[in-house]
C-alpha cells in the first residue's frame, strides 16, 4: 500500500466510510482523482483527492507581479493549485445562493482529501449526446444560474465551516498570461508557426486593452470553468438549481461575460448560433441593468482572448503531456475564434494571426 493510499484509507475510515466500496472515476486535465464511494445502505458519495505537493502554491491576496511570476504559473494565473479547501468554500457560497454544488460531508485539507455528495450522473453533454434532455431547457437553466450569481456582488473572502478562501480578481496579469499560452506552446505543437520577438511583443501589446477591459468589469463570481461536461441535470430540484455545478475551485471575480462564453461557445461540444442567441437574450432579460451592446464587445474580445488561451493549453497538452485526444477539440476553438475576430474593435488582432497563423494551421 502506497503512503498516499494510506492516506485516503485512514480518512475514510475516520469519516466512518472504511467500509464504502471504492471504484475510481476517469481522470481529466487535471492532478485531482474522484472515487465513488457505494455505500452498504445504498448510498454513493465522492471522495475527491488532491495531492497539494503536485501543485505550485496558489496566489495569496496581497502578491504582486513579480512574486506570482516567482510563484509559479497557479498564483500567475490565479488558480487555487486544487485546494481542497478552495473546492468546500465555493461550494458554500454556491449553495448560500440557492444554487446546487455538492455538500461537504467531511473535509481534511490539509490532506487534500475531501468525500461530498454524489450529484449522479447526469452530465450536460452526456445527456444531450444520447438525446436524453432537452437541450435548450439545460442551457436555458445554466444561464439562470449565472444571472443569479452575477446579481449579487461577490465577496473578496468566502467562509464557510472548515475552510476559506479568497475570490481574487481575475486580472490583467493572469488574463494576459492565459493569452501568452499560445505564443508559448502553439509553435511547438506546430512547426508551421514561427514567432520571433517582435511578434510576441506585438501579441502582447494587442491583448493588453482586451485584459484590462475584461479587469475593470471585473464584478461578477466567475466558476471558470462552466461547460457542459461541469454541469449535472438534477430534475427533481426546481428552478436554476436543477443544474449541478462540480469543477469550480478556480473560482474567481470576473467579467460576467467569462462564464457566459464558457457556456455557449465550449471546446467539447458544438452549440448552435441560434440557442447561443436565445441563451444571451434570456441572460439579458434577467439583467436589464446591462448595456447590451457595450456587454457583448467584451464577450467577443474576452471569448477570444479564452480560445486562444484554451488552444495554447491543448497544445501543451499534447505536445509535452502526450495527451493527443484534446486534438479533436482544436478545429471548433478555431471556428469560435476566428468568429470573434471578425467583431468591431479585434481588426489588429485578425490582421496579426493572418500575418502569422497560416489558414492551414487553424484546423
């Protein structure tokens, strides 16, 4: 038995769970692992873990610049290097809204070990793929969601029993440094692309308006990660918390428009231009405080700004991970990002990829 193993066998067996009957679920991009826990009275729940030495440290509230670069890329980036207890206190500000996020049934932070409840099975795209859900009626139920969290104002700091944590701002450094991800890591997946300095420079020069825009709107709680492969339909709850939300210790304050993107235009699965409409009218109807039009200039260069970020990432995936399936994700980002080129204000940006990013490439 590995130290770790013994780890989780004690935890469990502390939490009176020694008995629960362990089946491991698949892994994803990240370094954490979840186990079904069948329980001898019928009942599932989850054990999350995540090993904290895997990680670099997560970004504290008053660091500048150059001590997250000195951190490492989690307080770069501001993402929570999987915290358990990051997990348990968004969970509660999720549920202190009314809204679905698994509860905490025991909690060893230190450890990086935590058992939830199991939310099932019934994940959007899953659903949606064996045409088992109404696929706008999901959709439709997610952006609720969003306008309800987005109403409110987020706090800096989330309490919740046994943990704490800090909602940090999702700035212009760690927006910028989302971006740099594919100067860094798409010419190594492909050799078609070759950036010199001054190409990267420029780069940088032109997204610089795009983060700081996407800081100074910086007003809502972002999950960060709001698709549909982090989202479970749960029908027997009513309104917007029939939808499930797992995935989202990375939560930060952000422009509303970042967990909207996410959502209409995912890297996994395909969502029609007309829902994606639908689903921001129904956004907009729920907000009538929002310019419209200035709104949706920020969604476009945010949603760019992802996609280039989320492109850079499948590119490291592959290229220094040998994780080739996050290839087939690769075309639709193209198709999105190249649609929000084309908005008003993004000319220099569509002129910079058409100087350095061949059409052959963007496949």
């Amino acid at each position: 038995m590995s130290e770790r193993e013994a780890q989780r066998v004690d935890f469990l067996n502390r939490t009176g769970l020694g008995d629960a009957v362990r089946v491991p679920l698949p892994g994803d991009a990240s370094t954490r692992r979840y186990e079904r826990l069948h329980l001898p009275d019928g009942r599932s729940l989850m054990l999350m873990d995540q090993v904290g030495a895997l990680e670099s440290p997560p970004c504290a509230p008053d660091w500048d610049e150059d001590s997250r670069r000195q951190a490492g890329w989690n307080a770069l980036a501001r993402l929570s290097a999987g915290k358990v207890e990051a997990f348990a206190a968004v969970a509660h500000h999720l549920k202190s809204h009314g809204l679905s996020a698994p509860e905490i049934h025991a909690l060893d932070a230190p450890a990086g070990l935590a058992v939830l409840e199991d939310l099932g099975n019934g994940v959007f795209a899953e659903l949606i793929g064996r045409d088992m859900a109404d696929e706008e009626e999901l959709y439709f139920n997610a952006v609720d969601a969003l306008a309800r969290l987005h109403r409110a104002p987020p706090p800096e700091l989330i309490e919740a029993p046994g943990a704490r944590w800090p909602l940090l701002v999702y700035d212009a450094v760690a927006l910028g440094a989302g971006a740099d991800l594919f100067v860094e890591w798409y010419p190594r997946f492909d050799s078609r692309i070759v950036l010199d300095d001054a190409a990267v420079l420029e780069w940088r020069t032109l997204w610089a308006p795009v983060a700081r825009r996407g800081a100074e709107g910086a007003d809502a709680f972002a999950h960060r990660d709001y698709h549909a492969e982090n989202l479970i339909w749960l029908p027997d709850r009513e309104g917007a918390a029939r939808v499930g939300m797992i995935d989202f210790q990375d939560a930060v304050r952000a422009h509303p428009s970042w967990d909207l993107h996410s959502l209409l235009q995912d890297a996994r699965r395909d969502v029609s231009p007309e829902l994606e409409r639908a689903a921001l009218d129904r956004y907009f109807a729920a907000r009538p405080d929002l310019d419209r039009s200035a709104f949706m200039a920020d969604y476009a260069a945010l949603a760019a700004l992802n996609e280039a970020r989320i492109l850079g990432v499948f590119a490291r995936l592959i290229f220094r991970d040998g994780k080739p399936r996050y290839r087939q994700f690769m075309p639709r980002m193209w198709r999105h990002l190249e649609a929000n080129l084309t908005a008003p204000g993004m000319e220099g940006l569509r002129a910079w990829f058409d100087r350095y990013v061949p059409e052959e490439v963007r496949l």
